[in-house]
C-alpha cells in the first residue's frame, strides 16, 4: 500500500475525535448551557427560533457525537477493519448532516406559515 494513502487513513481516523467531541460540546451546550446560538445547521448559520428547535439539534448532535467517539474508541480496542470505521463514520457524518438539513427545512417553513 502506499505510503501516502496510510498517512491519509490515519489523518482520517484522527478526525474522528474532535468532530465527535464538537458535536457533544455543541449538545452540551444547547442542553446544559441553555445556548440557543449553537441550534445551528452543519456550517454554523443560526436556525429561527432557535429554543423551539433545540431539542431536535440537542438529540442529532448527541447522537452524532456519541457515534462517532464510539467508532473511534472501537478501532482501537477491537481493531476495526478500515472499510467497517470508514463506512461507519461516512455514514454517522451524512445522517447527521441530512438529519440537521431536515430540521432547517422545517424551521424555515414553520416561519414563512407564521
């Protein structure tokens, strides 16, 4: 294999920590804090009506958190295969960016009908 794809794969694998523990800070802070600036879509842009739709955002963001630090923790104890924690990590990633486009589409509906 070549060396440059393995210094990759582990750039990759690295990354899963600290996207994981953004997603929780980010629950934590919607759940604990009561921080509605951080009911936010993927790239950080505030949702309307942020304290209505913060417990959907706390649960997508806690979930996504928790399922990304347990891939990562996974690998290492069990020593997943890449294919299983890429998969995996892919697909925890892009639920929770579809999962958070859902709830915008529905924030921004709910305030074009008020």
């Amino acid at each position: 294999m070549d060396e440059w794809f393995v210094w990759l794969v582990r750039l990759m694998f690295i990354g899963i920590f600290p996207l994981g523990v953004g997603m929780l800070f980010r629950a934590w802070k919607i759940g604990v804090r009561k921080d509605y600036r951080y009911v936010a879509d993927w790239r950080g842009r505030a949702i309307q009506d942020g304290k209505r739709w913060a417990f959907a955002v706390l649960g997508i963001n806690s979930v996504g958190g928790a399922g990304l630090l347990m891939v990562g923790v996974l690998v290492l104890l069990v020593g997943l295969p890449f294919t299983m924690w890429s998969g995996a990590t892919a697909l925890i990633f892009w639920s929770y960016f579809f999962a958070l486009q859902i709830v915008v589409q529905r924030a921004q509906i709910s305030k074009a009908n008020a």
